[in-house]
C-alpha cells in the first residue's frame, strides 16, 4: 500500500509547486522513505538519505492510504491524538498539492 504511494510519486508531480528544494522524510509504520522536491523534478528513495529533512512525517500505512486515496484531510485531533506526527504540517499540505491531492 505505502510502497505503491512512493513508488508513483514521481509520475505525478507537479513542479510548479516547488520553487525551491525541501526535503520530506517519511515514517511509515517500519517503512522509510526520503522524497526531495524541487523545480527540476521529484526524487523518492528508500530509507533515510538525509541528515536533516524540512519536513518529517510518522503515521501507519492505513492513516497514509486514508490521506492519499480517500482524500481525507488529517486535522489538528489527528495531530493531537498522534495518527500523524510532523514537524511542519503546513509542508504536509503542500506536498499533497505537489501531487493534486
């Protein structure tokens, strides 16, 4: 489920979204993945490939495919109750409109 969601990331981005370079990590229940965004492109990888990211995220693969598929927008009881975790949840929103979400 979550492999699929990152695997496709780059088909759909778009770039316009990203003037400059941030760099989101991602914690996906004992999965990991590091996704770079920018003007010249989307960049997934598996694992953690950075020091530090602009943007962290934690949450199940279930929250996760709740989010990207079902369309579902986390709020702040989410955040509160700990579905979600993040550090910068403005950039959360932005990386989902960098993929139409």
């Amino acid at each position: 489920m979550a492999n699929d969601i990152f695997s496709g990331l780059a088909a759909g981005y778009k770039k316009e979204i990203f003037s400059v370079k941030k760099v989101f990590y991602f914690s996906v229940d004992e999965a990991r993945w590091t996704v770079t965004l920018g003007p010249e492109g989307c960049l997934v990888e598996e694992g953690k490939t950075v020091e530090e990211a602009d943007c962290v995220c934690k949450t199940s693969a279930d929250f996760l495919d709740r989010i990207w598929t079902g369309g579902y927008r986390p709020s702040a009881m989410d955040f509160m109750a700990g579905k979600i975790k993040s550090n910068a949840p403005q950039e959360l929103q932005r990386f989902l409109a960098a993929f139409g979400k």
